[in-house]
C-alpha cells in the first residue's frame, strides 16, 4: 500500500509551523476583574480587545494552549457564509424580511473583516481572490445560478457563473462541469491573527490564562464567582465564547450551552511543498476553492504558495489525524490526480460547533454574555458578533444583530454529544456519492 506520509511528517496544524505565539502572564490570579471571558479563540479574544480599549479590566481563561482550538487550526477561508438553510428554506422558516435581515449580516461580516484587520493594524496574510465553488452537472450548474440570482436581493453580494468551457481558467481539474466564482471572498493565515490579538491583548495589559480550565460559575450579588484549575477570580461581568469545546471542560456550568451545540471534527491536511508552477497550474487564480458535497470540503494553496491546503467534514466521531489524512488524500486526488504521488506533510483536526437552526447565536443568557455556533464559518463572524458583543457588554447603542432574536434551540434528550451524526454523515456521503 503506497505511503502517503512524508518521512517529517507532523500532526499539528502547519499553521502553526514558523509562527511564534506571544507570551502570556503566567503570574497568581488577580482577585477581582471587570470582565472574564471563558475561551481564547477568535470570539474571546476580539471581545477582550474592544473591552479592554474601552478601558475595563479583562482576564481570558482557555483550557487550551493558545491555538490549538478551531480559531488557530482552521482552513483561513472568509467570506459571507451563506446561510445552510439558503434563502427560501429561511423564508420557510422566518418570513422574508428576517431571511434577507439573516443573510445580510453575512456579508456584514465579511465587509467588515478587512476593516477590523486595517483598524487594528492586523498582518494576517489577507488575500481577497474569491472563491471558486465547482458543481458536477449542468442541473446543479442550473440551480446553483438559481441560489445566486436569490441571493443578489442582498446589499453587497456578488458571484459570477462560470461556464463548462471556463473551468479550467479557475482549477486545473477536469473534476467539474462548471461552477461560480463567489467574488468577496478570500484567506487569512489564521494563526497569525491569533497572536496579532494575544499581542494586543498584553500591550494592553489584558490577562491571559492558557491550559487553565473554567471548572465552575456561580451567579452572585456582584457578578460571577469564576472557578479555575488556578484558583478563583470574581467577575462583574462573564463571557462565554467556549463554541466546538462547550461540553468538554464545565460540564455542569455550561449545560444550557452544551445542551445546543453540536460540535463535530473537521479535519486538514497540507501537503509537501510542490513547484510554484503546479500550484499555479492547480489555482491559476490563486482563489479558494469548494464544491457543492453535503459532507464540506474546502481547500487552498498555501499563502506562500507552495502547499495544497485540503480540509473537509470528518466521517466519523473519532479524532485520528492518519486516518482522517487518507480520507483527505482521496478526495485530494479526486479533484487533482496527478497529486497521487503528493506526500502529506501535516495533519491536524478541530471542532466545529454546529447548531439546530445551522446558524450561529449571540446574546446574554441568564447573567452570562455569549456568541457561538458559527457552523464551520466563523472566521469573519467571530471577529463581527465580538465586536456586536463587546458593544452590547458596555451599554451602546446598534449592538443588535439578527441573530439576537433567534431561539437557540436544544432538542428532547439532546445532552451535547450528538452520537446520531454517524448516521447523518453517511448518509450525507452517500448522497454526495450519487450526486456526481
Ligand atoms: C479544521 C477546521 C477548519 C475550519 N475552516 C474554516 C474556514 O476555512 N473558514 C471559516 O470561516 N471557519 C472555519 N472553521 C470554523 C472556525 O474556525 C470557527 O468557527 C471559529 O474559529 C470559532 O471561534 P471561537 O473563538 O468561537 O471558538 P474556538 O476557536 O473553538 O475557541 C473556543 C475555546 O474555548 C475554550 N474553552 C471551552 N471550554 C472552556 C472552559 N470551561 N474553560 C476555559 N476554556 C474553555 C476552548 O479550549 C477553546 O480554545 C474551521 C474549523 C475547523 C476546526
């Protein structure tokens, strides 16, 4: 059986390779701060920094290393994460006008990324090429122009179709019949925009607790009573941006968060560096690149152009990097088949927080503050519902989202491990199987 492993190669995300994360204050708890926030991912970390700019005392605790949640391993991918539901499976659920009100602050987000990354003075490798989505039939190439015609009804949108003759101007692949370039959308090197905010974080004299797990909060006169695997910390006010990860470490305290997230895998590779020239050739455009599966793939040159960076939805609920990376190598090669050959390099896997209306949700329950469930699409959410968040926490005025007003729904006998995904997810595979 040929080796698809190269002889460095690493399960950790490659992300991670040639970027130094900043220190952090590894000093005694402070007895009391303005604000703690439960989770140092995008979320938590861009709350900390517009709170700490407004001037209030902030402490982040994350049961992790810094990086090793979604926020530092995923695909850099950006753009309006359009809705599961499309818009008339919204309208089926909200009416119209709250349809329309939900996909817009997709493209809210995705506006104002780049205007976060300028405001902040934020090199994360930015690139904005748009993405090249690709479908396997003229009758998906038909209803996929259909979605988009849909979607033009939002301020900002915009796709350009590409026809059977044009694929290969987008992809160096025979794999697809057609497909739409999504114009605003691009990349980031995720990690990189993990340690700009930690960074900022200390220069502003925030403080930051990783592999310090929140074991416990408890609602009192002044605020939270915040128990950690350090100590305890009063807070006036609490954050909880904990997403994939919300069963994992307080059980008990974030029950109400558990009992309506499902988190599921979704797993990367990257492969050894290839010639610039057939990277050029595999992404002419040097865009990002999906298709129309059930089960999500997504992928990418590496920003240094040099890699092909592959991600999709794990098949099962077990986190093995090889067995994950095999599966990522034939559908690679599905794509691109000539890179049978291509060795993988690193490998690595996160959770995702998926949630029943395949929406995120943000807004204070009982006397805790939180913004979760970006569904696999969060890296311009998080940094948009944190700002949203952060302006709520102090009081101003237009912190108010769409997605404020959802019900955050749990489901009868739904407990936070969602052991019926298996299921779905083979089913999903199968479709996928018959679709092409
Ligand atoms: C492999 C992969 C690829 C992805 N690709 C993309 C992509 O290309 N584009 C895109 O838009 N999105 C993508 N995503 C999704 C995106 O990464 C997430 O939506 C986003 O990073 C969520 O950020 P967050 O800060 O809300 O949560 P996270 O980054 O998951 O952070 C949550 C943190 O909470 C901490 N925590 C939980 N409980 C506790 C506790 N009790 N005490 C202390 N800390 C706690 C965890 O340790 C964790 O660090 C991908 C995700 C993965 C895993």
């Amino acid at each position: 059986m040929q080796n698809i492993f190269s002889d460095t190669y690493q399960e950790t995300p490659f992300w991670h390779h040639n970027v130094t994360m900043p220190k952090t204050n590894q000093s005694e708890l402070p007895k009391q701060s303005d604000i703690c926030i439960v989770g140092a991912g995008f979320t938590g970390l861009t709350v900390a920094l517009h709170l700490l700019e407004a001037g209030k005392s902030v402490v982040i605790f994350d049961a992790m290393k810094l990086g090793q949640s979604a926020s530092g391993k995923n695909g850099g991918m950006i753009g309006p994460s359009l809705h599961k539901l499309g818009l008339s499976g919204l309208i089926n659920t909200h009416g119209e006008k709250k349809a329309l009100g939900v996909l817009q602050e997709g493209i809210n987000a995705i506006q104002y990324f780049p205007t976060f990354l300028k405001e902040q003075n934020i090199d994360c490798e930015l690139s904005l090429n748009g993405r090249f989505n690709g479908v396997h039939n003229q009758k998906q190439l038909e209803q996929v122009e259909r979605k988009c015609e849909e979607f033009t009804k939002l301020d900002g949108f915009k796709y350009t179709m590409v026809a059977p003759e044009n694929v290969q101007d987008e992809i160096g692949s025979s794999h697809y019949h057609g497909g739409v370039i999504y114009n605003l959308d691009g990349s980031i090197q995720p990690y990189k925009l993990i340690a700009a905010l930690v960074q900022k974080i200390v220069d502003l004299g925030g403080e930051i607790y990783e592999q310090t797990p929140v074991t416990e909060i408890v609602k009192t006169s002044s605020g939270h009573q915040i128990t950690t695997s350090r100590g305890s910390i009063k807070a006036g006010q609490t954050v909880i941006a904990t997403n994939g990860y919300s069963k994992d470490f307080a059980p008990k305290s974030l029950t109400y968060f558990s009992k309506r997230i499902l988190p599921l895998t979704s797993a990367m590779i990257a492969t050894q560096e290839l010639p610039s020239k057939t990277i050029k050739k595999l992404f002419p455009k040097n865009r990002i690149h999906g298709g129309n599966h059930r089960l999500v793939q997504y992928y990418r040159p590496s920003p240094d152009g040099k890699r092909i960076l592959f991600g999709a939805r794990g098949d099962d609920l077990w986190d093995r990097d090889q067995y994950n990376a095999k599966n990522l190598h034939i559908l690679m090669c599905q794509i691109f088949p000539d890179m049978q050959q291509t060795k993988i390099d690193f490998a690595w896997h996160g959770k995702v927080a998926y949630t029943f209306d395949h929406g995120p949700h943000i807004g204070q329950q009982d006397s805790l503050f939180y913004a979760m469930g970006f569904c696999g699409s969060g890296v311009t959410r998080t940094i948009y519902l944190a700002k949203k968040l952060s302006m709520q926490i102090l009081g101003e005025e237009n912190f108010q989202t769409e997605f404020h007003s959802l019900n955050f729904q749990t489901k009868p006998f739904y407990n936070g491990k969602p052991w019926f995904m298996p299921f779905i997810i083979k089913w999903h595979s199968f479709m996928d199987k018959m679709n092409r």
